[in-house]
C-alpha cells in the first residue's frame, strides 16, 4: 500500500508535459499562421540575395557589373543572350544571358537589381533603426517621467540652443554662436550652482523663470501629434531636396520622420507596467530609475516595437523607392529599385521589363514585411493568439 501512495505521489511531482522553452512556445505559435510563415520565408531570401548582391556587385572588378555600359545592347528583353559579333567577350554576361533584361543603356537589369536589393535592404533597417531608437528614448521618458513637469527656464534653453543650431547651419555663424554660448553659460551656471548649494536656483529676481509649465508627457505627446500632422513623404521630399544627394542623409531623413508610433507604443507599455508590483518592489528594494527602465521594463515593452519596427521596414523600403522614382533618392553610380523603376518609365510600352522587374520585386518584399510583421503581432500579443 506504501509503495503505491508513493508510487502516486511520484507521478503527481512529475510533470505531465516537458516544459517548453520561450522560443518553442514562440515558434509553436507562429509556424501556425502559414502566411507568417511564407513572409519570414521570402524576408530571409531577400535578406540572402542583398548580401550576395553586396559581395557580387561591389568593388574594383565584380562578379556582376551593374554599371557596365553596353550601347550596342540596349532594350534586351528577359533572357535575351549577347550578340558575339558586336560585343567584346570581357562584357559578355556572367550568366550567358540577360536574365531580366538590359535597359536604355544597355547595362544589366539583373545586375542592377542585385545592387538595388542592399541598397534597399540597408535604407530600410538603418532608417527603422534610427526611429526605434528615438521612440523608445522618447516613449520611455513620457511613460516613466510623463507625471513630471517642464520649467520655464528648460523651455527657454532648448529654444535659445535649437535657434543658435539652426543659425550656425543656415550661414548665421555669428549669430548662432553667440546663442549657443549663452545656452552653454546657463547650463554651467545651474551646474556650479548645484555643486556649491545643492540646489539649482536663480536669483529672487529671475525666479519666475522656473515656475512649472506642462507635464514631460504632454510636451512629448503634443510633439508626437505636430509630426503626425505633417504628411510624412513631402516633409521627407523637401527635407532632401535641400539636402545634397546621398544614401546616408535618405537614412537619416527617413529615420527622423518615422519615430512617432515606436514613441506611442513604448509610452503606453511604461505607462501600464510602471505601477505593476514587479516596478514596486523594485523601488522599494532601492533600485535605480536606469536599472527599472532597462532591465525591468524595457524587456517587457519592447514586443510591439518590434512588431511596428518590421512593418517600418516596409514602409522605408517604400518611401527610399519614391524618393529615387521622382529623382531625389540615391544618387548615381548606386542602382536601386526605385531609379530602375524610374528609369524605365520612359520605355513602358518599348521595354515594360523595366518597369515590371523592380515593381513586382518592391511589391512582393513589402508585402513579405508587412505579412512576417502581422504574424509577429499576433504571436506576441496574447489577446489575438487564438486568431488563427
């Protein structure tokens, strides 16, 4: 009889499942939504074809010249194989044929689109990169330190800096400096006050300038509702028209206009998990406001960020093809799926491979990101598990 009780309580301490990991529990879920799967698929495609664009189509001699002019061979449809009478054998095709063609002037497509691929594939992570970063400085002050509030006098400094930065830039160098010097002697000011007193006062006559004004979660909101007010691409279309021509400034205009709904997502994840018991107990024990921010909350609000960050992938990859279809993206010798696009306009009747290759390419990887980010969300947001 003993041994059967412990035989009992043996099989009631073991376990009726083995547990499972955070990433097999992930997985599990995910590989249920077939079109998740089909968009992680093509996303890891695209990601293997940029990289072997980037290797194929970049130095002195490349495997894949997407820069080579071959006049003679102008207007090749797809598949289309070199004419041996007129070309020289250094400029025959690496694959014997023009895969996707050759346009206007007579360079190959298929190389060209090999370059584009990195070009687009960088844009799009560096630029979301870029707002990421900004939402979730942004999102997580609004959301930790939305209850405290601006002084008049913190108002007046960031006005005075940002006039004398935007004086300096604009050729209003001794304007600028001056501005900047003023801003930099009160910041000193306030500190040697702060070390010899302990506290960050003015004098009686100017102490009205640090009377409280609004909440750091109303300023940030607000300055979230002004960019949202902005139609994003003409914001982006004016910023890099005056701008001189270069992939790094595309990545940043984007990036900078693109950070309002990662600031969205984490402020309202702070604002959620700063009162759980977890945050509690954790003031209570003396941790830091840095160590609360990074080691606690952070993990547990950054699922919708990345989420949104996959789905902005996409919508860099857009906007950079925009820009180069109107002639204001990357600049020469760089191909891009954009002014390949662009380029092939002129030719929609005479050569439509130029205008079909790229447009189906942006179109199938765009709808990957946005297909691999919904099944993100649904995974990692359990009220919408059961969905599928």
């Amino acid at each position: 009889m003993q041994n059967q009780v412990n035989s009992i309580d043996g099989h009631l301490d073991t376990p009726a499942a083995p547990k499972k990991t955070p990433f097999q529990e992930f997985w599990q879920l995910f590989r249920q939504n077939r079109m998740a799967i089909i968009g992680m698929a093509i996303f890891v495609l695209f990601f293997l074809t940029a990289l072997c664009g980037l290797l194929l189509t970049s130095g002195t001699d490349p495997l894949f010249d997407p820069s080579l002019v071959r006049l003679q061979e102008k207007l090749l449809p797809p598949l289309s194989k070199p004419n041996p009478e007129t070309l020289p054998l250094d400029e025959f095709p690496r694959l014997g044929i023009y895969l996707f063609g050759t346009d206007d002037l007579g360079r190959d497509v298929f190389a060209r689109m090999l370059q584009g691929a990195w070009v687009s594939l960088t844009v799009g992570f560096v630029a979301v990169g870029i707002s990421v970063v900004i939402g979730i400085f942004l999102g997580g002050i609004a959301g930790y330190f939305g209850q405290l509030h601006v002084r008049l006098d913190h108002l007046v400094l960031v006005v005075v800096m940002t006039a004398g930065v935007i004086l300096y830039v604009f050729q209003g160098v001794t304007w600028g400096a001056a501005y900047l010097i003023i801003g930099h002697a009160y910041i000193f000011y306030l500190l040697g006050r702060r070390l010899l007193t302990g506290r960050s006062t003015l004098p009686p006559a100017l102490r009205g300038l640090q009377m409280n004004t609004f909440s750091v979660d109303t300023l940030i909101m607000r300055l979230v509702d002004i960019m949202l007010c902005f139609p994003s691409f003409f914001l982006i279309l004016t910023v890099v028209a005056l701008l001189p021509a270069s992939i790094y400034n595309i990545m940043i205009v984007i990036g900078l206009t693109s950070w309002m709904g990662a600031t969205r997502f984490v402020r309202a994840e702070f604002l959620s998990l700063r009162e759980l018991d977890f945050v509690d107990a954790a003031r209570a024990l003396g941790v830091g406001n840095t160590r609360i921010i990074f080691r606690h909350m952070m993990p547990n609000a950054i699922a919708p960020v990345l989420v949104s960050a996959t789905i902005g992938i996409a919508s860099a990859i857009l906007t950079e093809a925009g820009l180069s279809f109107l002639g204001f993206g990357v600049p020469p010798p760089h191909a891009t799926w954009g002014n390949i696009l662009s380029d092939g306009k002129r030719f929609i009747f005479d050569a439509p491979w130029l205008t079909f290759v790229p447009g189906i390419a942006i179109l199938i990887v765009v709808l990957a990101f946005n297909l691999f980010g919904e099944g993100l969300r649904d995974v990692l947001n359990p009220k919408l598990r059961d969905r599928h």
